[in-house]
C-alpha cells in the first residue's frame, strides 16, 4: 500500500495536524469506519481537506459555522481554517482527503486555477453538492494509485468540483471576518501544546490577548464550543491515540493531562459512550 | 470560439511554425478537413505537436525516420523535432494539437511528470496505438473549452496516454542520435527565412558546415528527402498560403522564389494534383 493511501481504523485525529507531505506523497486519502464516534476537536492545518461521508450522522464546524452532516454528503476545509468534526458511531465510512497545496505545486498549482476562473482557495469551504463527482475522484485516487497521470487527473477534477460548488450563497468563504481566525489559531495551537499541563482558562486568555471574562464568550462564539468542552475534547482524543496504541487506561489519564482517574473514565464515557476499556475492547474486536 | 481551438479549412501550416502561445492559450487544437492534399515540408517547434488522424492516408516523417499513416492513426511529435506532414486529399480529417509545455507551466508541468514515470519527452515521438484514447482526449478539449479544469484534465490525460506508449521498441526517441539533429535544424531554419530568394545548395551546404557534394547525401539522409525537394515544398506550402490569402498566382509565385510562372505552375500541380487556379477554386468551393 502506498504512503498516500491510508486506512486508519477508528483512531481519531486530532487537533492540529502533523501531517507530513513531499513531492511523491503530496495528499493523502484515508479511509475510516465508524465503528466507534470519531471525534476531531477543533484543529487546523496546511492542507485542503475533503471528508467524503458515507451513510454518516455528525457535524463538522469550520471557524465559527456548524455544518450537519447526514447520509452522505461531501465537506470541503480549506487551509488553515481552524474546524472540528464529530462523526457519530454507525455503519458509515469516511474518506478524508488531505492535499498538500505547496506539494502539489510541482505537478499542478491548484491556486493558480483557481484564480485563472476567479475563484479563492478560501472559497472551497463547506458542503459540496456533487457527492458522486466526488466520490468518483477519491475512488480513482485510491483505485489508479499506480497510474501518477491518473491519480493526478482526479485531484484537479477534484478541484474542479469544489470549485463549481464555491462562491454559492450558502457556503459563505471564511477567512473574511477579520482576525478572529488569527486568535483562534493562537490558542488551538497553544492547547495542542499544553493540554498535557494543567491549564488554566487565565493562561489562554492570555494567549489570545483577551481578558479572562471577555476570552470565555469570545471562544464560544468563535469555536462553536466551550474553552472547557474544548479542552476535554484534546484530551480525550489524544486519550484515544494513546488507548489504541498502548491499551493502558492509566497511562491516558496520565499522558493527556487528567489530574484524577475517576474523573477521566467518567468523561471518557460521556463524550465517548463508553468507557477507556470499552474503547480498547472495541478495537482490538476489529 | 476561443483562440485555442481553431478551424484550418485546408490551408497547410508550413515549415518554422510561428506558434503563439500564453497563460491563456498554452495550447491549440486545429481541426482541418482535407478537400485537398496537406503537404507540411521539414519543421519544427518548440510545441509538443499530436495528429489525431481520422480516416487519413499519408506520411509522417520525424527526423530520419517516416511514418505510413492509414485510416485512423495518432502520430506524436515532440518540441524541437525536425519532421514533415504529407497527408492526401480525401474525405478525411485531422486535428492537430500543439502544446506549449512552457506556457502549461504555469498550470501543470508536463515534463515533471514524465520525469517522475522515468519517461522523457523526446520518447513522445512516432504511432500512439490508443486512437480512441487520444480522441476522447482532443474532444473533450474541444467541447469543453469552456470548463478550464476539464480542459487541463483533457491534457494532463492525454500526456499520460502518450507517456504509455512512449519509449515502446516500435517507437525509437528523437535526439538520441548526435548532432544530425542540430544541423538539420539549422538548415531548416534558414530555409523557412530565405525561401523567397533565390537560393543555392551551396549556401544551404554552408549553413550546415558541410562541403556541397557531401551535403546532398546527408540532407536527403537525415530529412528523408532531397533538398532541392524539401525546397520545393517549403515554397509550394507557402505559395498555398499566399493563393489561399489573396487568390493571385502571380503574387504566389514571386512571393514564393519561384522565378518563373510556368515552372510554378507545372511544379504545383505535380505537387498538389491541380493548378493554382484549381486550387483557389477548390477553396472558394467550401
């Protein structure tokens, strides 16, 4: 299996994203089931992301828009738009494509496209009505790995179609509202950083150059969630990649910055349905 | 109509191809029926030239080597190879393709990818079996000349049909045979410049830096041809052009290097199967 196609089984992503592109792997497309919640807390990165939902009940929030996600349906991210996704447990799938602009520029300069057709990268945001063109792409780009001129046609038809569906009234661009995208980013990358410390809402307030009273609201308004539901939502996806990768409840606890057991297993089971154990149970199942 | 897709009646393209390309036309499709016989002497380019031959009977001659072309057929020519088009007059019809890879640049970069499959461009040379793959290719370019993603794509397939069958034992490289190259293009373009005067096989050996008695032999082995016959045609093409432009023989016929009217006459209609009379009137026709 090649580099750029990957099946993660249900380990969450999270936050911002370490993903590491080059000129022979410039996106990738990863496919997951949904045999437990996926959960994406608020996060960002350098790549357009494109979820191609299959059979799926969830939402994706990109900057301050709550997109609900049912049956199937395609959602465009572009770069550095700072958003989180909750997929629900079920029989659907998922197809998350990630592509490097930057890397892609030695084959082909997507932005350079779309600015020939007056189109803004800021534009490829939100649902894409064309579910099947999409799907057509990402099974070309998964089917005809192989083939380079192949896979490369169905990411600019990709392109192509997010394209024709941007710049729709219902699809607002972000990135226009001023520098609350900046602030935002600040503190989502601070967190990802600190969420194993304790950390106290003073601190990211200050991160944002707010004052605590103002940070509270201002986050709220500007994330679609709490700082605190924030915060846990880190926690407990990072919880997760440590639970799949090491089976140790206690050693999540530990690692993702949960000063109390109890409390971890409590949390753990109400934004996961089930408990740490559960969770490793579950996996292993599969 | 854009100014990518062109409609040639049957008016031959000749020698040094003066092609003009930019972002917005970083290629042509030329469509051309032939109520006549389309005779396009030793020239080159800096484009990548692909005839889509349908229902075609003629020759195609890249460098030293000649290429019976039959019914349908798809020929590829890559930049700066020195070849000739002879194409008989019939129900048929050709679409030739020219594609700046400079100008694509700046949307994708042809050459990279054909780097990275190990192909090279010198090996897009000579019969592509895949005629239908190819046609599918120049007309989507045509028909969806409108839609810049799907033109791209159109392209980006198309180089990648020909990068398969590139570098087949049936299909050997241009360039990989020394200087004959350099030299056979040096002649041809001073040909294409002094057409219109009168001109000497010792001036023509002079400019390949050959003695007059060797030069004969090697031009005819190299242009597969020989040169007072390649000199023909560049001043018959161009008498086409002028009689197609204006409708005057005699301005044909000075404009083009020929001294005299009759042996114009008598050498066009050996050339062409008609008299330039004929030959304005066969063009009034359409």
């Amino acid at each position: 299996m090649s580099r750029r196609i990957l099946y993660g089984k249900n380990t969450p992503l999270s936050f911002q994203e370490s993903l590491f592109f080059d000129t022979d792997c410039p996106y990738t497309v990863r496919y997951k089931e949904l045999r437990n919640d996926d959960v994406a807390p608020l996060h960002y990165s350098s790549a357009l992301e494109v979820l191609l939902c299959c059979d799926i009940s969830g939402t994706v929030t990109i900057e301050e828009r709550t997109i609900p996600v049912c049956g199937d349906a395609v959602v465009a991210i572009p770069p550095y738009a700072v958003h989180s996704v909750t997929l629900k447990q079920g029989e659907g799938r998922v197809y998350v494509v990630h592509v490097s602009l930057e890397e892609l520029r030695a084959f082909m300069d997507i932005p350079f496209f779309l600015s020939r057709t007056g189109a803004r990268l800021d534009g490829l945001c939100g649902v894409c009505p064309d579910f099947d063109g999409v799907r057509g792409c990402v099974m070309e780009l998964i089917e005809r790995d192989g083939d380079l001129f192949a896979r490369m046609g169905a990411l600019l038809r990709l392109a192509g179609i997010l394209q024709r569906c941007a710049d729709r009234e219902e699809n607002p661009s972000v990135g226009r509202r001023g520098e609350g995208s900046d602030r935002l980013k600040a503190v989502v990358t601070w967190a990802s950083a600190n969420f194993r410390e304790k950390v106290s809402v003073a601190d990211a307030a200050a991160v944002a150059g707010l004052s605590k009273n103002y940070f509270c609201s201002w986050f709220r308004r500007h994330a679609g969630t709490t700082w605190n539901d924030y915060l846990n939502d880190v926690r407990i996806s990072n919880a997760c990649r440590v639970l799949a990768k090491t089976g140790s409840v206690t050693r999540a606890c530990q690692e993702c910055g949960f000063a109390d057991l109890s409390w971890f297993i409590q949390l753990f089971r109400k934004k996961r349905g089930r408990t740490p154990r559960q969770y490793v149970k579950s996996l292993e199942a599969t």
